[in-house]
C-alpha cells in the first residue's frame, strides 16, 4: 500500500461520510441524516476517493477500512 495513504486524516464530517457509505446508505439518505446535499454528499465520495486512489466507493471503504480509519459508529442515521 501505498506509504503517503498510511498518512492520512479524515476529518468529522469526511468520516461520518466514509461511515454512512461503509453502511451500504443510498447519497439521499446520507444527505438528509447529516442535513447537506445531495451535492455535498457526492463532493465527499468524490473527494475521499481521490485522496485514497481509489476507482468507487467498496475500493474506498476496503481502503479505509484496512487503515483502521473506517468510524463505524459515526454518522448512523436517527
């Protein structure tokens, strides 16, 4: 893996995001759970995928959860 992955950080917000995504939640759901957009939501996705190098959203979450940074109790919907 590559060394300057191992380096990241994810901030509140990213990974509430990287949470509801690990979660299997739809990008309308995580939006109205964490009150933003539809918009904001795919910015995330988009944006944590390009820090990881990752193609979608399972490379993501395969990633993530290999760096131990994938907060699964962040973010659940109420």
């Amino acid at each position: 893996m590559d060394g300057r992955i191992s380096r990241l950080e994810f901030s509140r917000r990213q990974k509430q995001v990287l949470a509801l995504i690990a979660q299997g939640y739809t990008t309308g759901q995580i939006a109205l759970s964490l009150g933003i957009s539809k918009r904001t939501v795919l910015a995330y996705s988009a944006y944590l995928r390009s820090m990881t190098g990752t193609a979608n959203n399972a490379g993501l979450v395969h990633v993530c959860w290999q760096l131990g940074v994938l907060p699964l109790d962040e973010g659940r919907p109420s």
